[in-house]
C-alpha cells in the first residue's frame, strides 16, 4: 500500500492508495477458491491480491507521483488568492447558510 503524504493550509493530509474491486465467479471456482485459501490459511481476498501484487510487479505501471497533486494543490491555492483554511465554515455554519 502506497501512501502519500500532503501538506496544506498548517494540516497534513495522509491519503492511502487502495482500491476495492468486485469479482464475480461461478459457485465452483469461489468454492475451490474458499477451499485453496482455507488450506493456505488465508481469505480469497488475499490469494487475489496476492496473485494481483505478483502480476503487478512483472508489469511497468505508471503512477501518478506526489508532486503532481501537490503542483494540483498550488493551482488551487494560485486559482482562489487569498483564501485560507481558516475561511472554511464550520459544517453547522454551511448549512445554515444554506436555509
């Protein structure tokens, strides 16, 4: 698992790369799948992703590096001058404001 680590407005911002995905199988292979993980004492879910990390690392995959979504957060900040955290209304504020 990847993790990135942000810097913005004095918070720091940790954003874990996973993703969910959903598989559908026929009742056969989830059974033999249940079974294989049952004896490797494991889940499905980690014999898929292990399979997944193992196909991965003979693949060249390119990834989206931190200083791309931190030049992102500048083109925020250079698009709204001016505005800090400390503008943000509180969840309470917003939604009376709404009313």
């Amino acid at each position: 698992m990847k993790t990135i680590t942000l810097r913005y407005c004095e918070t720091v911002i940790h954003i874990n790369l996973m993703k969910n995905i959903t598989l559908a199988l026929d009742e056969d292979t989830y059974r033999k799948a249940r079974i294989a993980a049952a004896r490797r004492d494991t889940s499905v879910s980690s014999l898929v992703k292990q399979y997944l990390q193992t196909l991965a690392a003979t693949e060249a995959v390119p990834e989206k590096p931190a200083h791309e979504l931190e030049s992102l957060l500048a083109e925020i900040a250079k698009r709204h001058p001016g505005f800090t955290c400390r503008d943000n209304l509180s969840r309470e504020a917003l939604y009376e404001s709404r009313r």
